[in-house]
C-alpha cells in the first residue's frame, strides 16, 4: 500500500514511470503485490525507488535444531540461505515463512521474529501509550476539580469519557469500573492500529488488525474478561436455561447452543474486526492497482482510468476513517455487551 | 492459508505487547482521566446543589427584604404622622399659651397704665391744689386785708372743702 498510495499522484500524469517502479519485470505480479500489503513479512519494504528496494530489515529470532539465532532480515534477502535458515518460497511447505533445512527435510523453527507487523506493533504500541500518557499528565499539573482540559488533553479526555459513558457504563452496568481499563484498552489500541493501517506510508500501513492472530488475542481476552468473572446466574443459563424441560432432557439441545454461544461471541468478535479490516485494506489496494494494470492500454485509458482510482481511493481511504472508528467501536461494545450479559442479575419474580 | 492461521511469532509478540499496554495504560493513563472526570462531576453536581441551595436562600432572603422594609415604610409612616401630631399639638399649646401670656401681659399693662395715670391724675390734682393754694393765697394776700373779708373766706373754703369730702 505504500508505493501505491504514493506512486498514485504522479502515476496519473505519467503512467510509465509508476509502472516500472511497480514490478522489476514490467508487469504487476497482483498476487504478490496484495499480499505483499496485507500480509506479514520479514523486513518491512518500504519503497522502490529507481528498482532499488528500500526495506528495513529486522530481526530474525529463531529456536532451531542448533539453538537460538538471531539475526538480521537482511540476510534472507532474495531467497538466501544463512545458517541453514531461509524463507520458504512459494508452493513449498510454510510458505513465506522462516524455515530450516534439516538434511532433505525442511522443518519450521520455533520463530518469535520481530516481523513487520510485530514492529508495527509496537510503533503503534508506544504511540497510543505516549498519547494517552500525555493526555493523563494533564492531569497532573492542574486541579482538575476547578478546570477541564483544553486542546489535546481535552481531546483525549473527551474519546477516553464518551468511551467510557457512552458504551462501557451503559452496556456493563454496575461495576464497570473493574472492566473499563480493559475495555478502553481494548478500544484504543484498535483505533490506533486502525488508523495507522490508513496510513500509507512507514511506520504506518501495516496490516495489523486486519491480522487474524492480532483479532484472535483480542477475542480471548474478552473470553475471558466475560467467562471469569461470570456469575452464579450467566452459569445457571447457559447449563440450565429457562426452557421447557423436554428441550433440557433427555436431549441436551439448549445447553449445547447455550455452551456453543459462549464461543462463538468472541469467535465472531475475532472474525468481524479482522475482515472489515482485512476487506477496507484489499479495497484500497485493488482500486490503486488499476493505475497500474491499465498502464499498458495507453496513455488515454490510463489516465482516464487512473482519475477515477484516485478518486475512489480517497473515497475508499475516508470510508476506511470511518470503519477505523467504527470497528473499534463495535469490538468495545460487543465485549462489554458480553460482559455487561455474564454479570446480570436474576430479574426479580 | 497463512491469511486465516495465526502465527504463533506474531501470537507471542501481541501478547507481550498487548499485556504491557494494558498494564501501562491501565495504572497511569485511563483511571487518572476517568477518575479525574468523575471527581470534577462530583464537584459539578455538588456545586449545582449549593447554587440551588443558595438561591433558594436568596429567594427567602429578598422575601425577608421585602417584609422589611414593607414594615419599615409603616414605621415610618406612622411615626411621620405621630410626629406631625405632636407637631400640631405643640404648636397649638405654644399658640395658646402665647396668646394667655399675651392676654396677661395685655392686662397688666392694662392695670398699670390705669394706675400711672391714677398717680397722675392724683399728682397733678394735688400739685393744682397747691397751685391753686398759692394762687388763692396771692389772691387773698391782696384781698383780705380786712379781717372780715378774712373770715369770711375762710368760712366759704371750709364749707367748700367739706362739700369736697363728701362728695368724694
């Protein structure tokens, strides 16, 4: 998404030029090109300038047959092998993965590398941690009883409260004071990842929330955050639901769906910020490589073409604005709807 | 396909990273603003209470006000107008008084000037007498050369003189 997004203005003026900075071979490898962007990689590529790739390497930490390894990204470059360690090419086993040969074998080392979505991760990480530290230090220096924030802090008290008021005091209850660290947690950290995914440019536009590991931490800590703190009446209902007895007996059928439910809340939870991520960054990404892949039905049809990408990739980019916020949204929401369901009290007879 | 399998590298990192934010954002970042905010509507909604409170005094303050000075205006009033009676009355005793002493003062004079002019009359009656006396004597030194004439003046005055007595 990078080059794309910002090969895309000259790109409409003169096509050739963007085109050779695409592909060394002259012609877009779509493949490559998306799953290059939304996928996960070693080194983080962040423009061709000229055919000279420009990608900061990073670290490789791997636990093979010889022990731990840690060395630079750089190393596996264009598919070279550095102390018996390479990156598996295409229609191999672990594709795109670090991998080991053992004799003929190929076997996958235990890999905790800093991969780009890992370093993505923590840019992202320290960003929101330094944000919101700012907007608490405010806090700090002032008597916040006699006055109330302006400018940034205000902005952040402002997200941080309607948060707060809005979704995880309405939709938890009573004591949501215990479950709102997590949940704004929750709710910030996906912005943030979010926004910066928008972003098309380093550090930004990693794919990381549009990464089913990423979504699937979030999911479980949910899981948990609503399965245990539960109380006695969430595990009545879902053992012993309030129904017709036959649909208890002999045949278990409620408490089946019942015990069904409590996964697939954080299972849909895991795949819905995944895919509308994943979904926003593929649009992007398909509406620029029209610029690229009319390069060759000439200058007219290029151009033409390349205008309405670019207008739709704006029009895609502010849509994505809004699902950043959005899915964030629903993430926090959906969660503290769930834990708000595991802490309800019995209704009075 | 790698898009749908979580990778257990990135798995690790999201964990350690993920907990540390939480552990950061969750002692220094989020509980500070929240209980920040909630602290100041506290302090909001109590000092909404105390304005409506104070002006609930007010209100019973001004109404007192009012009453005051209602009831001062009628203090005033009636003691403008006791004061304009006693103003009246001292007048009209002052008045009154004036015109008795006047009256006396009148009368007395009156008594006096009928008294001089007693003295007066007395005065000038009693100097004219000796006038006359002397005039009479002058006269009668001339005259009453002879001892008749003498005695028969002294007859004449003596009987004059008691005529005098009784009429008086």
């Amino acid at each position: 998404m990078a080059i794309a997004m910002v090969a895309a203005a000259p790109a409409a003026a003169i096509p050739a030029s963007s085109h050779d900075a695409t592909e060394e071979s002259g012609e877009l490898d779509m493949h490559e090109y998306l799953f290059g962007h939304i996928g996960d990689s070693y080194g983080w590529h962040v423009t061709t300038i000229n055919g000279h790739h420009v990608t900061i390497p990073l670290p490789v930490i791997v636990h093979g047959k010889s022990g731990w390894h840690v060395f630079s990204s750089s190393k596996l470059a264009h598919g070279e092998s550095y102390k018996g360690f390479r990156v598996a090419e295409d229609g191999e086993k672990y594709a795109g993965k670090v991998v080991e040969q053992v004799g003929s074998d190929i076997v996958k080392p235990f890999d905790i590398s800093i991969t780009k979505n890992v370093f993505g991760l923590m840019v992202n990480s320290l960003v929101l941690v330094i944000l919101v530290l700012l907007g608490a230090r405010w806090y700090k220096k002032h008597d916040a009883r006699e006055e109330a924030p302006k400018g940034f802090a205000g902005i952040v008290e402002m997200m941080v409260m309607m948060v707060e008021e809005d979704i995880i005091k309405d939709c938890v209850g009573k004591d949501y004071k215990r479950y709102s660290p997590y949940l704004l947690t929750a709710f910030f950290f996906i912005f943030i990842n979010n926004l910066m995914g928008i972003v098309p440019f380093f550090p930004g536009g990693a794919n990381i929330t549009g990464n089913i590991a990423i979504t699937l931490f979030l999911a479980v800590c949910t899981f948990l955050a609503v399965n245990l703190f539960g109380n006695k009446h969430y595990y009545k209902d879902i053992i012993w639901p309030e129904v017709p007895s036959w649909l208890k007996v002999p045949l278990p059928i409620m408490p089946l769906i019942e015990i069904i439910g409590v996964f697939t809340k954080p299972f849909s939870l895991m795949i819905r910020l995944f895919a509308n991520i994943l979904a926003g960054h593929i649009m992007i990404l398909g509406v620029v490589a029209v610029i690229f892949l009319t390069a060759k039905m000439g200058i007219a049809m290029n151009a033409g073409l390349s205008v309405i990408a670019v207008a739709f990739g704006i029009f895609l980019d502010v849509l994505e604005l809004l699902v950043a916020f959005l899915q964030a949204y629903v993430f926090t929401m959906l969660s503290s709807v769930f834990i708000g369901l595991s802490r309800q009290e019995p209704e009075a007879e | 396909m790698s898009l749908i399998t979580p990778d257990f590298g990135l798995l690790f990192w999201m964990t350690l990273i993920f907990a540390t934010v939480f552990f950061v954002l969750a002692k220094f970042g989020f509980p500070i603003i929240t209980g920040m905010v909630d602290e100041r509507n506290a302090r909001i909604s109590e000092s909404l209470r105390k304005a409506r409170e104070a002006e609930a005094a007010l209100n019973e303050l001004s109404v007192r006000q009012k009453e005051m000075i209602e009831q001062a205006r009628q203090e005033q009033a009636a003691i403008l107008k006791d004061a304009a009676q006693t103003r009246d009355a001292l007048i009209a005793q002052a008045k009154a008084q004036a015109s008795d002493e006047a009256a006396k003062i009148v009368s007395q004079a009156r008594t006096q000037i009928a008294a001089e002019k007693e003295s007066a009359m007395a005065e000038v009656r009693s100097q004219l007498a000796e006038l006359s006396v002397a005039v009479a004597e002058k006269v009668m030194r001339t005259q009453l050369e002879s001892d008749k004439a003498q005695v028969e003046l002294v007859n004449r005055m003596v009987e004059e003189l008691s005529r005098n007595q009784k009429m008086n």
